[in-house]
C-alpha cells in the first residue's frame, strides 16, 4: 500500500510539472506573440510618423525651391523690372517676402543641413536682387528704346513728331552724346560742349516719352555704359552664385528625404 500511494503521489507531481511547463510555454508563447505585435504596432507607427515627417519636409522644401526659382528668374531678366520693385515692395519685393516665409518652414522641419542651404540662398538671392536693382533703369532704359525704334512703321520714320519718329530721334541725340563722352575724355570736346550734348539727349528724351523718369536719368547720367558694364558683370556673376545654391539646396533635399524614405 505504501509503495503504491509513492508512485500516485510521483505521478501526481509529474503531472503537475508537466501542466506548470505547458503553462509556462503557453504564457512565454503568449508573451512573445504579444512582444512581436508590440513591436510591430511600434515599427508601424514610426514608419507613418517617419512619412509623415517626409511629407511635411518635402513640401517645406518644394514650396523654398519654388520661391527660390521665382526670385531667380525675376533678377535675371533686370530690364523687365518696374520702378517700384525694390527689396521690399513691388513685384519683387513680394517674391523675396515668399522665399522668407518658405525658408521659416525649411528651418522647422530641419535639418540642419536644409536649414544652413537655404540660408545661403536667400543670402545669394538677395545680392543677385541688389545687383538687378542698380541696373534695372538702364536695362529697362535700353529695352524700351530698342523697342520704340524698331516698331517704328515706315510712316513715321518719315515723320519726325510721329511717335516713332520722336523714338528715332532720342536715339540719335543718344548717340551723339555717347560720342561726345569719348570726345570728352580725348580732349577733342570741353565741358560746355558735352553739357549742351546731354541737353539736347534730355530733351529728346522727354519729348519721345518712352522712358520712365529713372530710366532716362540711368541714360543720362551713364551714357558710356561703362558703370552699367561693371554691374552687369558682378550681376552675372551673382546669378551663377545663385544658381550653384538652388542646386546646392535641391541636393541636400533629395539626401535627406531619401534617408527618411529608407528609414536609415
């Protein structure tokens, strides 16, 4: 009898050892399913929050490299700028307002490295800006008059107070007062012969009435072009500047979106 109440005892416990390691799997079994949903449910999350991030970071940087192009292609055509642009009103004025407010949203969705591209942009943008200011009146200046004297129609061409034929005599008057600044500068022309030469281009000027005031003083007061060629020549060269940190910046967009693409 005692042997035989050991042996169910034995029995008893093995089950019970049995049914505690069955549990035991059970639960580490239920442990793991629930870790790995855990993790999964975490690794979904971060991946939508990573393309939501990508989202917000893409348009911040589409909506910088759209207001960037805009006030690079306004700066690189300085003769279609109007009297009233300026660094802060016009036309102009208005596109360097948008690419500030579009560089806040690169400097909040980062990183830093956008943030520091689209710094230098704007910087560059806004010398090439300063730059197409200062020779606006005379770009503008001479657009016009090519303008007024090649759509003259053959009528008036042969009438000197037609409006064509007003246009083809500023351009005259222009002309000789270019001479008279090389004439001027040789000797062969004083003072008063060269001030009476910049009359008369004046007041052919005004009577054409093709020129806006500031644009028949940049004429005027630059007849040789010489200054105007300085300028135009720092100007292209800010443009270049300008377009290498559009390029610069569309470079370091790509990289930063494909590393939240990746997940790296």
């Amino acid at each position: 009898m005692a042997v035989g109440a050991v042996g169910a005892f034995a029995a008893a416990r093995a089950q019970v050892a049995a049914a505690r390691a069955q549990a035991d799997a059970m639960l580490e079994q239920a442990d793991a399913t629930y870790r790995a949903a855990l993790d999964q449910a975490r690794l979904e999350r971060r991946s939508a929050h990573e393309q939501w991030q990508r989202g917000l970071r893409r348009d911040a940087c589409a909506a910088f490299s759209a207001a960037l192009v805009e006030v690079e292609r306004r700066v690189a055509r300085a003769e279609l700028l109007a009297d009233d642009d300026t660094l802060t009103s016009g036309a102009l004025g208005s596109a360097i307002r948008a690419l500030d407010g579009s560089r806040a949203g690169v400097e909040l969705e980062g990183p830093g490295v956008l943030a520091a591209g689209a710094a230098n942009a704007c910087a560059r943008a806004e010398a090439a800006a300063g730059l197409a200011l200062q020779l606006a009146p005379r770009a503008g200046a001479q657009r016009a008059m090519d303008l007024a004297t090649s759509t003259a129609s053959d009528t008036e061409r042969g009438n000197p107070d037609s409006p064509g034929g007003r246009a083809l005599a500023a351009h005259r008057e222009f002309v000789r007062l270019r001479e008279a600044v090389h004439r001027l500068r040789t000797g062969a022309l004083g003072q008063e012969g060269y001030a009476a030469a910049r009359d008369r281009t004046a007041a052919s000027f005004e009577a054409a009435g093709f020129l806006t005031p500031q644009q028949s003083r940049a004429l005027l007061s630059d007849p040789s072009g010489d200054a105007a060629l300085q300028i135009g020549h720092q100007h292209a060269l800010a443009l270049e500047r300008l377009a290498e940190a559009r390029t610069a910046f569309v470079a370091a967009a790509r990289d930063c979106l494909d590393v939240l693409q990746s997940g790296d």
